[in-house]
C-alpha cells in the first residue's frame, strides 16, 4: 500500500468526498443481501456487482471507493465453508475490485475528453474497510460496543485481516463504525506494527457527545490522535443531526483532518434485519456546507446514502 497520494491530498486541504452506502446500492442494483456476510457474500458469488456499485459513486463524484470488506472476516468466511487461503484472498479481491471501477472510471474520463483536476493531487481513492468486531457477529453489536473483549483479544481478531488489507494497493485503511476505545486502541496497536500504512479511524456515536459504547467523543479521538498511522479521525454511521457537535468537540481535541460520513438517520434492526424509522435522504448539500465550515476535511455517506443524494452533496464538496 502506498499512501503517499492520500497523505499529500490531506496535506492540502483538498476537499474530498467518499462515497456512500454500499449495502444500499447492492440492493439498488437487485443484490440479495439477507445473507450474514451482508455486502461482503458478493465477493465471492457476483463480484461484477460490487465493481458496478463502486462505478455508481464514482459517476456521482465521489473520489474514494471504499471495498466491500466490512463484514469480509477469517470467521465469518469460515462459517460459509471457505478455506483461511480462499478467504484471504477475496479480502485482496475486495481492493481489486475497487480498483477495476477507479480505472473504469478513469477510462470514462477519458473518452469523454474529461481532464483531470489539476488543483487535485490525486482524483480517486481506493479505502479498504476494516469493519468493527461487531459486524463479524451481525447482531447489530457495532451499534452498543461493551463486547466485553480485552485490547489484546480484539487486536488479535483484527491483526491478520488488517495485514492482508494493507498489502494490498489500497490508499488508505477505513477502520470504521468503531463503537468502543477498545477497539480503536486495538487497530491503531497494529498500525504501529508496520510504519507506512495510513488509516482513518471512525466512531459510531449514540448522541452529540458520545461514541456508541457511552465513552466520549473526546476520550475517543484522545486514544487514537497521536498514534503513528493515523490520518484522520471522525465518525461515521451516525445521525446526521448529531455531526455539526461531534465535529465541534473532534476539532477542539485534535488538529487531524476530520472524516464524517453519516447514515440516512434510519435505525436498524439486526433481529428483523430492516431499516426503521424516518425515510432516506436527511443528508443535503445544506449540512455538508456547514460541516466543512466547522472542519471536516473528508464528507460523505454510509447506509442508506446512495449515488443520486451523494451527487446532490458534490457541490458543497468544490472550491472555486
């Protein structure tokens, strides 16, 4: 992984924005996603599906594909019959994929004479999710935390699958949803096992002030800002009405680039697998002005966001 361009993007100040809700667009796109392994089940049976998603967001502006590795674990695998090699290497093919839709879009650039942002130092990013160990467990844990696992017990669930992800040629490792300090502690550990990788680290949070597991936000970040590694820090899979105070107390704490990418403000209910509450689309062009305002460097969606809200965001997203 070399994340040189992605270092030198933040370093600027570029504006970037991600993408959205890949579970949300898979379904758009006609995918079954009742399965445990959720989004990450296509790896295996209809990767070209992943890749189209991927494509979605890049047509609507987004400059980072994150993979569909969130709920892509040893275990979860193990639990479908896959062997510790075939696994790995659909947690590699979850890059891959990723990339085969940044260079299609590239292509497309191309052909339509589009030219390259010049003020830009790299158009497009690959970012390889690393999803919480709550999400291995599809019970909805990664919206409570408190999974009464130690930092050691959590670093080694993480560590192989964090090290098959970073020797790939992503940008960037997304460790996101993280609903605990322990967790947190636990993968910025293993970033310290190998200078060079770059990561932005990502908290679900329950309110304007707390991360899902009741800890701060602030005793949060606090556990990860300094760590070697570590390229931003933010929230994600969270109300959007909770970001504009989230994003106050992460600035007042730290001096990293921000990333924020909000949920629909639905909840959701791992028992009955289903959204409830309100309908998608409470995320518009209005917050994520503001939230650039307050500091946050890198805006965009996560469930339920898809590709024509997430083009509807682009504007607030350019300078000049």
């Amino acid at each position: 992984m070399d994340a040189t361009a992605f270092r030198a993007a933040l370093a600027a100040g570029e504006p970037i924005l991600l993408d959205g809700g890949m579970s949300n667009q898979l379904e758009a796109q006609g995918a079954d996603l009742s399965d445990r392994l959720w989004s990450a089940r296509l790896l295996a049976d209809d990767p070209g599906q992943i890749t189209a998603a991927h494509l979605a967001y890049f047509r609507a502006g987004a400059r980072v594909a994150t993979t569909a590795s969130y709920q892509a674990t040893f275990e979860g695998f193990a639990g479908r019959g896959l062997t510790h090699d075939e696994a790995a290497a659909l947690l590699r093919q979850s890059v891959d994929l990723a990339v085969a839709a940044r260079v299609a879009a590239d292509a497309e650039d191309a052909a339509a004479a589009r030219p390259p942002v010049r003020r830009f130092v790299a158009r497009r990013f690959v970012a390889a999710s690393v999803g919480p160990y709550g999400a291995m467990l599809a019970d909805g844990s990664e919206y409570r935390g408190r999974y009464g696992r130690t930092v050691a017990q959590l670093r080694d669930f993480h560590r192989e699958r964090l090290a098959v992800l970073a020797g790939t040629p992503c940008d960037v490792l997304a460790c996101e949803t993280i609903p605990e300090v322990e967790e947190a502690a636990a993968l910025v550990s293993l970033l310290g096992e190998a200078p060079g990788r770059a990561a932005w680290i990502s908290f679900s949070c329950r309110d304007e002030a707390h991360i899902n597991s009741g800890a701060t936000i602030e005793e949060a970040v606090a556990a990860v800002a300094g760590a070697p590694g570590v390229a931003a820090v933010g929230v994600n899979c969270t109300p959007p009405e909770y970001l504009d105070a989230l994003i106050a107390r992460i600035r007042a704490v730290t001096s990293l680039p921000i990333v924020v990418y909000p949920n629909s403000g639905e909840g959701w209910d791992a028992a009955a697998r289903r959204w409830t509450g309100s309908g998608p689309g409470r995320v518009d062009v209005e917050m994520v002005a503001r939230w650039r305002l307050l500091g946050a460097q890198l805006i965009g969606g996560c469930c339920r966001v898809g590709p024509d809200q997430l083009a509807g965001l682009a504007p607030a997203m350019t300078d000049g």
